[in-house]
C-alpha cells in the first residue's frame, strides 16, 4: 500500500472514530432525555396521588359534617313538633 492509501485509512478511521462518538453522545443524551422524563412524570402521579388524598379527606371531612348537621337539624325539628303537639293539646283541652 502506498501513502495515499494509509491516509485514507487514517481519514476513514477517523470519521468512523468520530462517528461512534457522535452515536455515544446521542444515546446518552437520550438517556438523560429520559430519566428527566421519568423524574417528571413520577412527580406528576406522586403531586395527583396527594391531591386525590386531600380530596378523599375533604369528602370526608364534609359528609361527617353534614351528618352532623343533619342529626342537629332532625332534633331541632323533632323538638319542635314535640312543643307544638303540647301546645296543641293544651289549646284543645281549654
């Protein structure tokens, strides 16, 4: 082989060299690409999974309430009608 030959050699070698690197620094990058992905995506669920818990509570927390309210609400009522039959059987017994 004469010299021209062993410095194409060397030139192919090179692109190849330079070829692989750029492949490497790509997979890498895309590596990169998605761990940030995942980090991001476990974020989100973790951020959901918390506000769907706080919704659970506050659901929660308003039917205890509104129960309460309700019981409340029925004694009112019940002591109500429970004067207003006495009344009225005072009135009709005059």
């Amino acid at each position: 082989m004469n010299g021209s030959n062993f410095n194409s050699m060397g030139m192919i070698e090179n692109s190849m060299n330079q070829m692989m690197d750029m492949w490497r620094f790509t997979v890498n990058s895309l590596s990169v690409v998605q761990d940030q992905m995942e980090n991001a995506i476990r974020t989100q669920l973790d951020q959901n999974r918390q506000a769907r818990q706080q919704f659970n509570n506050l659901v929660n927390d308003f039917s205890r309430s509104a129960y309460h309210h309700q019981s409340q609400l029925q004694e009112a009522v019940e002591v109500f009608m429970g004067e207003t039959n006495a009344q009225s059987s005072r009135s009709s017994s005059k």
